[in-house]
C-alpha cells in the first residue's frame, strides 16, 4: 500500500520515500541529475543500442523509425565522470535471493574489467528488490567470484559480505557516489 | 574513382588509404577498435538516442520496434577511459570551409565544458571533408570562439590556428590519441 504523499506503511511504522520511484533506474537517474545539478559529477545513462532497420519521413522535419531491433549492449548502462575519474558501473535488479549472471552479459563484465585494469572506477550496483536493498560491488569482487565459484547466480549473501550497502535517501534517492567515496577516495 | 585495393588515383598520383572508410564515423570507429584490441583506451560511440513508443513481441525471444523517434542528445557521441583519465568527445564532418555551430546542440557544448571543468578531457574532431583534414580542437578553444565571436560557424582557419591537425594514418586511422598526448600527457 502506498500513501500518495509517498509514505509507505510497513508493520506499524512509517517510512518517508521522498521521490523514490519504482525502479532502480529511475532512482538512479534522478540521482544522476541531482549529481549533475549540483555539479558533483557529470554521469549518464547511455541509449538502448538498437540497430534500426527501417526510417519513414513523413515531413521534412520529422522522422519515424517504423523497423529496429535490440542489440546485444557491448558496454555497461552507466558512465562520466567524477572527481576527474572515469567513472563505469551496470545497474541491475533482482527479485530473489541472488543475483543470475545471466542478467549480465559476458562483454558487459570484461569491460568493467577493463575500465578497472585502465585506472577507472568500475562496479556493479544490484538492488535485491523483496529485500529492499541495494549494494555496490567492485569490479575486482565479481572477478573473485567468477573465478572462485561455480554457481551462476551471485547470493546475496556475498553482496552482504564484499559489496558495500548504499542507504536510500531522499536526495540523492542513491547516494552511490557516498560509497565511491568510501572505497576509491578514502572519504 | 575508388579503386578496390583501397588506392585512390588523384591528378596522376596514387594515394595510399588503406582500410580507410567513407566516413569520420567509420573511422573513429575502426580506430576506437584497434585502441581496444591494443589496450590502449577503452573508447566507444554512444547509441543513437531514441524515444521507443511501440514494439511488437513476433515471438518469446525476438522483439521488434515498430515505432520509435529520433531524441535529441544530452551528450556527445564518445566518451572512454585514455591513461586513467575520463575523455569525452563529439565528432563531425563539414563539407565547406568553415563547421557551422548548428551541427553541435548547445547542450552538447554544455557537456564538453562540464567535463573540463571536472577534470576530463574532452575536445571536438571536425573533419573538412574538401580539404580532407582532420582537427582536434580542445573544449577551450571552443568556449573562446563562443565568447568572442558572433559567426554561426567556425573558419576552418580558426582549426589551423587554435586546434591541430590529425594525420591520416594506416593504423589507427585517426591517430587522435597521439594529440591527445601531445596536449594533454606532454608526449
């Protein structure tokens, strides 16, 4: 049940979700302009990659893509700049008690890997949603995993232990770059 | 007359082109490949943005766009990681002797100049295709001709005299990472 002034009412207590929205990219991109805004970082959401097929020009001014199909992403969602580094990261959600690699592509994770091995921030930020709760992993922790397990889902319980939980705020609704202080800036 | 090896006759001398391609686009993008392949930088082109409106479900694992828009971009075409630092461009032809600003969207320039301020690098790469020359002008440059002029379009002599020219080479074929250095890394 949510209260249209967007208090939530869990078991007694209320909990203020400011402007939270429904999904974890639409929270990240109302972090994004709030950092933009603020001129603490300069950090976008690229395009869907789409490799369009057909184009109808009805006017001179206008035209129509009538034909285009999804392409397999080569990079991550999310990238720019802050505190003069290259900053990387893949966002995603989840509704169960792990994370399926499968929900990233193996293009996507070399390059984090590769962003990292170049001197940038590199990272994953995975929301486990019946949880609530949203973690940033380091690139070098996936790479752990991938090469220590077998499992082709990453258990919460491993974010718990090597990601860093990123609070919910009311601005921004992801302090993400909190935590990137914490980790790559010793802040 | 293009000749299919790659050489190009013009008043009776023989060019050499190599892979080169039709265009500053294919070409960055050749070039954007081999300084991944060479682990040099981590540079890719930005998806064409699009505002998606309707797609068609054909069957469980193919999904196709039938109605989608050209957006307008918030950013430039390329951004990537180059020795540890954040580089962020636009890149653009001009057929005639000067590059008309109505090429490059304000919000565009705004972005260039943010990520300056944040430490970055971020320039634009015009090619005259008359002229076939290639120039880096850094963000800088671009901002002054803004601030003190009241041309719509910038002179191909304002690139000779503030930005430098990019040799065509065999590989990569735009060598703007060699600017770059030569700018930026003192190299």
């Amino acid at each position: 049940m949510k209260h249209p002034m967007g208090i939530k009412k869990t078991g007694g207590h209320f909990i203020q979700y400011g402007n939270r929205g429904m999904t974890l990219e639409s929270d990240l991109s109302s972090s994004n302009l709030y950092y933009l805004e603020n001129d603490i970082a300069v950090i976008y959401k690229k395009p869907t990659p789409l490799s369009i097929c057909k184009v109808d020009y009805p006017s001179r001014m206008e035209a129509v893509i009538k034909e285009a199909y999804f392409k397999i992403p080569s990079t991550t969602d999310y990238n720019g700049i802050y505190k003069g580094k290259y900053i990387d990261f893949e966002a995603k959600e989840t509704k169960g008690q792990s994370f399926p690699l499968a929900n990233i592509h193996k293009h996507q994770i070399v390059h984090l890997q590769r962003v990292e091995k170049h001197g940038g921030i590199s990272f994953l930020i995975v929301r486990f949603t019946k949880e609530d709760q949203t973690f940033l992993l380091e690139t070098k922790f996936l790479t752990k995993f991938l090469k220590e397990e077998t499992r082709k889902s990453i258990p919460l319980s491993y974010f718990q232990q090597y990601g860093v939980s990123i609070p919910s705020r009311y601005n921004p609704i992801v302090p993400y770059l909190k935590i990137v202080d914490q980790i790559y800036f010793g802040g």
